[in-house]
C-alpha cells in the first residue's frame, strides 16, 4: 500500500485512506469521493473537503480519534491554507492509485465514484464475499472499487440489494452489540 508520509503539526506523520475512512470521508463532505478528488485536484476545493480528508487520513494511519480531533484543532489553522489543500490532494491521490479509469455515460475516462457509496450497496458485498464490515472498512479503496467492478462485469445482473431482514442477520452475525 503506498503512504504519504509528510511533515505536519511538527513532526513527520503517514496519512492513509482506508475504505472504511472513504465512508466516514463523504458523509462528513456530502458528496462521493470521486467528487472530492475532483475538486482538490482542481482547485475547486472547500474547507470540509480539506479538513476531513486530513482528519480521515491521519485516523486511517492509526492515529487515535481523539488525538487526530487535537492535531486538527491545533495545527489545522496554523498552516497556510494551500499546504493543507495540497497534502489534501496526496493523501486523494494516494486513495486513488490502483484504480482502473472508467468511461461515464459521456464516454470521457475517469475513475468513477461521482456519487456517495449506497450503505445496502456495500452491507451485499459483505454478504457476497462473506467479508465482515470490519473486513472491508480495513481494505485499500482501490481494491474495494475493482472488486466491485470485476464482480458486476462477471455477473450477468448486478449484485440484488439486502432486504431488512438481511441486513438484520447481518447485524447479528458481525456487531450482535449494535442491536441491544
């Protein structure tokens, strides 16, 4: 897996985007991390792109929660704005290496991820693969997005989405803690 390693809040410190990171990534942003990538790397950037794919990236790397909030509150202002944006755009960058380029609908090549990752989406590859959640929050995102493609592209149909009560034994089976 390759890491960006960068001085930062004083010190050398690794950034790594894992899936699981990638989730936590667009639902803090409000917006799929093709979309974020895109506008990092163009310049189009806001602060909650930047910010949280820092935050994210630090977390990803095994920093603790609470210790990344302190980091960012204590170093995040301090840095000129464009040395964030463009640590930003490694750490994107980084999650994106690996991923095969896709033709959109308007037949120009891209890599896809436009639009936040739909939760039943993912709970059926967790089925599908008998993967964990834990399993697939750990993996690179650029695995997650081939797996899913070269599944789709074997199978005739795409993979059905959970009923509720799928998703329930799912549950039951991986976190029987987040029903009590």
């Amino acid at each position: 897996m390759v890491e960006v390693i960068r001085e930062w809040a004083g010190k050398e410190r690794l950034f790594r985007l894992k899936f699981g990171n990638v989730l936590d990534l667009e639902q803090a942003v409000g917006s799929g991390v093709g979309e974020i990538f895109l506008r990092v790397a163009g310049g189009r950037f806001g602060v909650k792109d930047v910010y949280h794919t820092i935050r994210l990236g630090l977390i990803g790397a095994g920093t603790g929660l609470i210790d990344a909030k302190r980091l960012m509150e204590a170093h995040f202002d301090q840095r000129p704005y464009l040395e964030n944006a463009t640590l930003a755009g490694e750490i994107l960058s980084d999650l994106m290496t690996g991923i095969e380029p896709v033709a959109d609908k308007d037949g120009q090549e891209g890599k896809g991820g436009h639009e936040p990752h739909k939760f039943s989406e993912i709970s059926q590859i967790c089925r599908t693969f008998h993967m964990s959640p834990l399993d697939l929050r750990e993996m690179r995102y650029a695995d997650f997005i081939n797996m899913v493609r070269g599944f789709n592209a074997a199978s005739e149909k795409k993979a059905p989405h959970l009923t509720e009560e799928e998703f329930i034994d799912i549950l039951n089976r991986y976190e029987p803690e987040a029903l009590k």
